[in-house]
C-alpha cells in the first residue's frame, strides 16, 4: 500500500493508517464479533489480549479470531509502527468455518489454539500472500460499485481466511497431548458438535430438532451455544439460514417460489415472511437492492 489509507463497507474494514486502527479498534476491533489480522511491517505494537500484554513486532502477523470473552484492550506504539490491517465482520467468518469444519475435524481446538497463541512471525513468501489479497481488496473498496463487487470482496476475504488457515497448519506447533487439552472441554465439544449438524442440516430450523439428535435440551444447548459464542442456538440457525437466502437471492436467478422450495419452507409466503422478519426487506426488494 503506497500510502496511508483507511477503506470500509458494512463488512470489510481496511487500514494501514494509526488513525485508522484507533477508529478499528474503537468502532470494530474491539467489538467481539469481528475477525482481525494485522500485518506489522515496521516497529512493534503492545496489546493487552487474553489477559496479557502481547508484543506484535516486525513480520509478526497477529490472528484474532470472534472471541466472545476477549476484547482488545490498551495499547502502545513504537513511533516507527507500521501496518496493514483487515478486519471482517465474524458473519463471513463463521460462514468459513463452517466450510472447514468439513474437512478439518481438529480446526475447532485449532481455534482455541490461536486464541492462546494469536501471533505468526512470517516470511516474505507469506508477507507476498498477505500483501496480494490486501492490494485486492484495497483496489475493489477504491472502485466504483458494480452489482458483482460485494460478491468478488466476499470471494477475496474468503480466500485470505484460508490462506491464513493455511499459515495456521503450517506454522502452529500442536502437539497431541495439547490438541488433547483443547478439545476436552465439553461445552466446546457440544457447540462444536452443532455447529457441525447446522452444517450438514442447513434447512433444520428448529432448536428442538438439533438438541434430540444430540440427546441434549433444548434448554441446555441453547446455554451452551451462548455461553461459547455469545449467540443463542435459534440465532444461529437463523444467522446460517438468512446467510444461505442472501446468497440464492444475490448468487442465482432461482424465482422466490423455487428458492423456498429449495430451502424447504412451507410455502413462498412463508418464506417471505421469514425473510423480510430477518432482513427488513421482501426477497423481491432484497434482490433489487443488492443488485443496484
């Protein structure tokens, strides 16, 4: 980044700016339902996270993932600090993890991992990885909108999250006894538990259906899923099915009635309803207003 710049949308908050990351840090950051990673290129910053005081120097990428019980506190920089930092709202991140969780069994102790060990120094083949998503990023936020842009952004932070999954495999040293620790916790193993059937039963609305197939209450896991995430088990199953409407409505030309055919609501009318009770808008007014 040739010079010093903050860009944001409602999702997607960019800056290599110290004005900036106060604002972040203020504003977003230190909001618990954001992802941020921070590339420091020169200096060092001082930030109390997970109950400490953490050092972020030169080359050290700092991974904080939606951490309900963790907000970025005070912090110090070296007169020399110098950044790149992207922060992306924890509804495109979920929606990530979701997608890995299929392939990846231990990603949620990874997760707990990084919680406790948040930063990566790395190389200039990796710092050339990061460098490449923020430059698109940064030249998609400078453009004139299209009806395509949130959807090559969202394509863009999709693929920077992965990649940092991919520094995560790479650079994190778990060893079994300590992916042992992680994944005791059985209020984690039971969230993580519905997280996976949310995934691979993406049209089951009902509390009451996930909780009996786990054997649980529905009572007990909606505690659970409030207690780990900060949301409730009704507000996921609808954050993962307004998430999947947004994307048949934005992504296809499907009409409304094969859409609530498709996502097994009752009836197109129902669908509406649900739909506009989550959003503010009417599919049909959804639709239109993404796609201006």
């Amino acid at each position: 980044m040739p010079y010093y710049m903050t860009l944001f949308t409602d999702s997607i908050f960019l800056t290599n700016d110290t004005e900036g990351f106060r604002v972040c840090r203020e504003q977003r950051t230190s909001n618990t339902a954001t992802m941020s990673v921070i590339l420091c290129r020169a200096g060092y910053i001082d930030v109390y996270y997970h109950g400490r005081m953490i050092r972020i120097g030169k080359d050290d990428l700092f991974i904080r993932i939606p951490d309900f019980a963790h907000e970025l506190g005070p912090y110090q920089m070296s007169p020399d600090f110098e950044f790149s930092q992207v922060t992306i709202n924890a509804s495109i991140y979920e929606k990530i993890m979701f997608d890995h969780m299929r392939i990846e069994p231990n990603w949620y102790a990874k997760q707990e991992y990084l919680k406790e060990h948040p930063i990566f120094h790395i190389g200039p083949k990796s710092i050339e990885f990061v460098d490449t998503y923020l430059h698109l990023l940064q030249l998609q936020m400078e453009d004139k909108p299209t009806d395509y842009r949130h959807q090559i952004m969202m394509l863009i932070a999709h693929g920077a999250t992965m990649e940092i999954l991919n520094f995560i495999d790479k650079l994190a040293v778990i060893t079994p006894s300590e992916l042992d620790r992680l994944s005791v916790n059985q209020s984690d193993y039971t969230f993580h538990e519905f997280t996976r059937l949310l995934q691979q039963y993406p049209h089951e609305r009902e509390v009451q259906w996930y909780a009996k197939r786990m054997d649980i209450t529905p009572k007990y896991l909606s505690e659970i899923c409030k207690s780990v995430s900060g949301k409730s088990a009704s507000e996921w199953i609808a954050d993962v099915t307004v998430s999947e409407i947004k994307h048949m409505l934005c992504d296809t030309t499907l009409p409304i009635h094969e859409i609530a055919r498709q996502m097994e609501f009752p009836n197109a009318s129902f669908f509406c309803q649900y739909t506009k009770k989550h959003t503010g808008l009417t599919p049909n007014h959804f639709r239109k207003q993404k796609r201006n």
